[in-house]
C-alpha cells in the first residue's frame, strides 16, 4: 500500500498498540457543546471566542507542502504552521489543532470554531456528541 520505502495506513493499523485505552479521563470530557451560529449572527460578546481554520496542501517542486491558519476576526490572534510530506487533511487536522491551543492559552470560557472542512467539522462532532 502506498510507496514501500514509506510506512503506509496499513501498517499504522497493524501496528496499533491494542492495551492502549484512547478515552479521555471523566475530567477531560466535554459535557456540552453544540454547532455555533453563522458568524455574523454571533451576540457582540461572543465573537471575541470566534477562530476561523483552514488548511491545505500543494506540490512545490517535487515536494509535498502544507500550511495551516487560524484567524479572529476581533482579536490580535493569527496563527500558522507549515511543512512537507503530509496532506492536505492533516493541514486541516493541524489549524483545529492551532485554534484548540489558542483557545485553551488565551483561558477562552467558549470557542466558535468555524471550518470548511467537512472532516475536521464531522470528526470533531462526532468526538464531542459521544
């Protein structure tokens, strides 16, 4: 599956450590969350707890680059990440990982994630519904 001097999905499966409990501890766990109002419809002291994400990926030379964003419109917060090899998912997969850490650094009391991903945005409901 894939190039074979490169470790492929296949093989992360199989090699899936199967003692190891993935949950998150009763502390860790959300208790409530729910799918936020379209931006321009957020009450005025709520869109100080809005991020914008978005990924992607592209081919420079015979490269494969990532970058990764996360904006707020009403704070001074931009943030970005970049690198090789991976894809355009993990782009996604990272700026959700940016904004998580923004939130959580700057003692957000909610988050307003908006994304395009419909990956990122199913996998993270998905997560927080259960």
């Amino acid at each position: 599956m894939g190039n074979p001097s490169h470790p492929g999905i296949l093989k992360v499966i199989m090699d899936w450590p199967e003692s190891k409990d993935f949950r998150m501890s009763p502390e860790e766990e959300v208790t409530h969350a729910k799918g936020a109002p379209l931006y321009n419809k957020l009450p005025e002291n709520e869109k100080q707890y809005a991020l914008f994400t978005d990924g992607s990926c592209h081919i420079v030379g015979k490269q494969q680059r990532w970058k990764a964003a996360v904006w707020s419109p009403t704070q001074n917060v931009a943030e970005t990440a970049e690198g090789k090899v991976e894809s355009s998912w993990f782009a996604e997969m990272k700026a959700m990982q940016l904004s998580l850490e923004t939130a959580n650094r700057e003692k957000w009391a909610a988050l307003c994630l908006y994304t395009d991903s419909w990956m990122v945005a199913n996998a993270l409901w998905g997560q927080l519904q259960q």
